[in-house]
C-alpha cells in the first residue's frame, strides 16, 4: 500500500457526487466566472441578485477530489446546460474554486427566472 503513493505517476479520484438543487425560484443552476490577476475574463464578475444574465446557467455541477504526490484538490465540471436565455439572478452563492491557465475559476449556485420577452 505505501508503494502506491510514493509513485510519482500516481493518481487517485475520489468519489464523484452531482448537485441539484430544486428553490422557490424558476430554476436553480450553477454557473461559473474566472479571474486572472484580480480581473476578470471577457465576461466579467458573476453576476448579483436582481441583475439580468445572458451567461450560460448549467443545470448540474459534479464535484470529485483527486490527489497524487504533487497535488491535492477539487475539481468542478458543469453539464447539462440550459437553453440559451437571459435569466434574472434570484439568488448567488459561490461553493468552490479551482486553478486553471494561471487563473482561478469561481464556481456558484444559482437561482434564477428566465426573463420573458413582451
């Protein structure tokens, strides 16, 4: 067992878990925002209650931990992606981060109600 992780190539993931979460609002969701150097990328900081979006507002985010000699963390991926909409934010809290081309990604929870044109 202590050979397994004194290999450098080693690489272990833990269990996967998918969060869903059903609110009071239209839907709820998941969505992401990724900052370099303290800035924010082309589309700019998460959006905040009240604010209307055109951001794409996942319906699932799965979470996994891994870890091997040199690392240690979590990893987030988003799937399942609503229709493209403007959506109005009811509620945001962000959950996690993650490291990516030297930034890092902001990962949130989000309720929402589609706008309707009329």
């Amino acid at each position: 067992m202590l050979f397994l992780f004194s290999q450098s190539a080693c690489f272990f993931s833990g269990g996967a878990t998918t969060m869903k979460k059903q609110t009071s609002a239209s839907g709820s969701g998941f969505l992401s925002a990724t900052e370099h150097n303290g800035q924010w990328d082309a589309d700019g900081p998460p959006p905040r209650v009240g604010e209307a979006t055109n951001r794409t507002i996942y319906r699932k985010m799965e979470k996994s931990a891994g870890f091997s000699i040199a690392y240690f963390g979590k990893s987030y991926e988003l799937s399942d992606p609503y229709p493209a909409r403007r959506s109005r934010i009811a509620a945001i809290r962000e959950i996690g981060t993650d490291s990516e081309s030297g930034g890092t990604v902001h990962y949130y929870e989000v309720e929402f109600d589609p706008e309707t044109s009329g």
